[in-house]
C-alpha cells in the first residue's frame, strides 16, 4: 500500500508507474483505492464509475477498469457534503459527520471489493487518500491505516520533497500514529526531488534515524506528469503552463469542476493556447474559444458563473464573434432553464441559465454512466468518449445536434448561427481528427498526435523512471 504524508504528493503517478513497471515484468497486476475523493472519474465496463486515477493505473496495469478498484468514491458538492458512490452506483448525498457515521458499514464494501482483487491478481498495488497521519480520523478510518490493519496490508510512505519540508512531512508522521500503524510501514520514499540527489543523501540518512524506516528510493521530479491524466482539482495547480499557439482556448476554472481531464488532448497541439481562468481574473479578451467543463453541482457553478462576471464575459465574447462549448454540466449552463424538482443538487427548484442556447434540462436522480461513439456531425469525424450525467436536455437547439452515436442517438444542441455548442459527452477531443477539426474552424493545423498512443508512451517512461530509482525487488519483497 502506497500512502503519503498528505494529498498530492504523488501517490497516484507511483501507483500507475509501479503498476507498469511490475506488469512488464510478467506479473498480473491489479490497483485498488479504498476510499477516493474526486470529482474527476471515469466510467467502467461494468457500468459504474471510479476515480480517474484508478482508470489510469488500471490501464497502466493492461485491464479492463472495473468499480473494485475503488469502491467508495466521494464526489464533493459542496464545502461540507459529498455524493457517496459504493461499487460504482450513487449510495447517497452526506455531510462530512454523516459519513463518519457511515464508515464501519462501508468498511464491509471495501474489503470485499478487495477480496475479489486479490483473487484476480498476483500483485494488488493500494493507493491512500489524504494524509496517513491524520489521527483525528484514525478510529473509523477506511482510507489509510484502518485499512491496512483490516486487510493486513505492508505500507510504504511517500513524501514531497518539492513542496518543502519533507523531513518533517515524514518524522511527524512518525511521532503522531499509534506505534501499531507505524509497523505497519516497510520503508519511504522521497518524491518529486529536483538537483543533485548527492545533495539530499544525508537527508535520507536523517529521516532513516528518526523513524527507525528504511529509505526506498529518492524519486527525481518526472517531468511529464502533466501529460497524464490527474486525480483531482487540487493538481490544476501543478498543471505545466501551455502559453503557446495562435488558437486561444480560455476555460473558467468552476469551483465544482469535474473530468478536467478533457482538456488533456488539446495540451498536445502546439496550435492551442490553452488559459485557466482563475477566480477574480477575466475570461481573456483574446480567446477564439470559451470551453465550459463539467461540474459536480452544475447549479452552485452556475452561480458561480455570475459572482465571478463570467456570464458577463461570455457575452461580449460572443459580440467579438468568439465562440462558446460546454461539456457536460457546462452544457446545461448554457440553456434557458435548470430544473431540479427533485432537490438532486439543493432545495428544489428552477434556475435561470445563461440562455445562450435555446434548450433547458430537469434533473433526475437516474444517471447516465456508458461508453459511447460515433461521429461529429456534419463532417462526420469519428470520436469515442463516456457519458457520465444526471438529468436530459431538451429544446429547439437539440435540433441541430453536435454527435451522433453509433445506435442512431445523437447529442448536443446548436445555435442557430454555430457559435455556441453544448455536448454531454466527455472524452471526445482525445480523438486527434476532432482536433483538427476543431483547430480547421480557426484556420489551424493539428500535429495529428494520438493521445491515446502518447498516454501509453508516458506509463512507459513512467515505469522506466520508476524502475531507475526504486529497488523493485526489495518492494514486492515488501509485499509478500
């Protein structure tokens, strides 16, 4: 089991790159997170959804991604409160003391998912959450340390060097968890180190003596993180700038922004200037494109929206002749009216869109969870993605629609001029003809890259980076 001394610290690259370092080697191997909190997830075979990260290891591992791997995620909604998903169906909406109440019987989940992993794999690689030292959660903790007492898993501690203070991160970790946790864990590693490691040998050394752990590995900076697929909102922070490109394409970054991972593609077109927006900055001027993401509380984000003067923005972009796309959530943003009779996001009720396309959509507590593909319409440019929603959108607009699936369905709407275009579908721009279609729009070529293929590439130096640092041998020594 992979667990950090807090959130961030890598622990979901090391998976993914151990994941494919141990699977060239022949074995089978499979990931496994107890308990994830995201808002960015991904849709499984099996009809369910898990956490990003979890699909991206499970690809790292050569397999199919199935609810197992992550049994409880919690998909935040608000400051205090979460949408619970167990085995990949929605349980409940929750508060944070609520949950905690909840924790013993979702235990029983975890390690059953757990159960049936181990009986499929030769190698099962756990990823933490958060911090393993987070005492005050310790008595019903399903994430970290309750886990791997329960399920008599082996612990290695990951760091963060780059953050600073990684002595402390990892010596404090020490000193707070019960000594029955402490001997939990095999050894630590040092992540994200930058310069001469000679230069940090005596502070491995230093935390090896206050611990009584062994040092794993020091793990230099892996420079093309970035180009993989992130587990939450908190590494929008870490994304490397793309500044470059003749094609402005500015997006708001939403509070509840979800499945963020949409924007990776287009980081592969040197074409495309790609500008998070931040709270108390502008859309930019400059920008040939708005894209609207997904969120988690399309109606929250909405008004969102319109305390940050976004909706105000959005217009004179429109004026300048800009174009607008919403995905997902960002799509129901843009109709006429939101509707929510049930309470699925608040108190129910009807919300007033941005009213750029004529459609409007009801929530319903039925979500929509497949794989789909087809074809962008009308140029009929191929593309393969995942719907992953709650309600339907219907209205004039549906009439001209964006995609068409292979069983004849279509989605999307479009205004009567083109400019402005909303889509459910999530994934479609890894598809590099959707690129260039896109970039055709503003007069603009695609490299043609394939990210799919480039995904591939990166787990592979991912491993190999891996490989080069840390003693894989000692470590599924570690594992039994």
């Amino acid at each position: 089991m992979i667990q950090g001394t807090g959130s961030d610290v890598g622990k979901s690259l090391i998976v993914a790159g151990l994941a494919r370092a141990f699977t060239r080697r022949g074995l089978s191997v499979l990931p496994f997170k107890p308990q994830n909190m995201s808002n960015n997830a991904a849709v499984t075979e099996d009809g369910g959804e898990i956490g990003r990260a979890q699909a991206l290891q499970a690809r790292a591992c050569g397999v199919v991604a199935c609810v197992d791997m992550n049994p409880v995620l919690l998909k935040p909604q608000s400051e205090i409160g979460a949408q619970v998903v167990v085995q990949g169906r929605i349980l409940c909406n929750a508060k944070a003391r609520e949950y905690q109440a909840m924790k013993p019987h979702l235990l029983a989940c975890v390690l059953e998912s757990f159960s049936r992993l181990k009986a499929r794999a030769d190698l099962v690689l756990v990823e933490g959450a958060g911090s393993a030292s987070e005492i005050n959660l310790r008595e019903r903790d399903i994430a970290n340390m309750g886990f791997a007492q329960a399920a008599d898993v082996p612990v290695v501690l990951v760091g963060d060097i780059d953050r600073g203070g990684v002595i402390a991160q990892i010596v404090g970790t020490r000193a707070v968890i019960d000594p029955a946790d402490a001997a939990k864990i095999g050894g630590f590693i040092v992540n994200r180190f930058r310069g001469d490691p000679c230069l940090f040998a005596e502070g491995m050394q230093l935390i090896e003596r206050h611990t009584g752990w062994p040092a794993l590995g020091l793990v230099p900076h892996f420079a093309k993180a970035h180009r993989l697929p992130a587990e939450d909102g908190l590494a929008l922070d870490r994304r490397e700038p793309h500044a470059h490109g003749a094609v402005t394409i500015a997006v708001p970054v939403l509070p509840r922004i979800s499945n963020f991972d949409d924007l990776d593609p287009l980081k592969l077109e040197p074409a495309i200037r790609l500008v998070l927006v931040r709270q108390g900055e502008a859309l930019p001027g400059d920008a040939d494109l708005v894209l609207l993401p997904g969120s988690k509380a399309t109606i929250a984000d909405l008004r969102a929206m319109r305390t940050e003067g976004w909706d105000l923005d959005l217009k004179a972009h429109l004026r300048r002749g800009g174009q607008v796309l919403g995905l997902c959530g960002g799509y129901q943003m843009l109709g006429r009216i939101i509707r929510d009779p049930d309470g699925i996001e608040g108190p129910p009720g009807e919300t007033e869109g941005l009213g750029l396309l004529d459609v409007e959509t009801a929530l319903t507590s039925k979500k929509s969870l497949r794989a789909v593909e087809g074809e962008s319409l009308p140029a009929g440019e191929p593309f393969a993605g995942y719907e992953m929603h709650v309600g339907t959108t219907t209205g004039p607009d549906t009439s001209r629609p964006v995609l068409r699936f292979k069983d004849g369905r279509t989605d999307g709407a479009s205004s009567a001029d083109g400019r402005v275009k909303g889509v459910y579908v999530h994934g479609f721009f890894s598809n590099p003809r959707q690129r260039a279609a896109l970039l055709a729009g503003f007069d603009a070529a695609s490299v043609g890259i394939s990210y799919e293929a480039d995904l591939e590439t990166t787990l592979d130096e991912l491993a190999s980076h891996l490989a080069a640092h840390l003693d894989l041998d000692r470590l599924l020594t570690l594992a039994r």
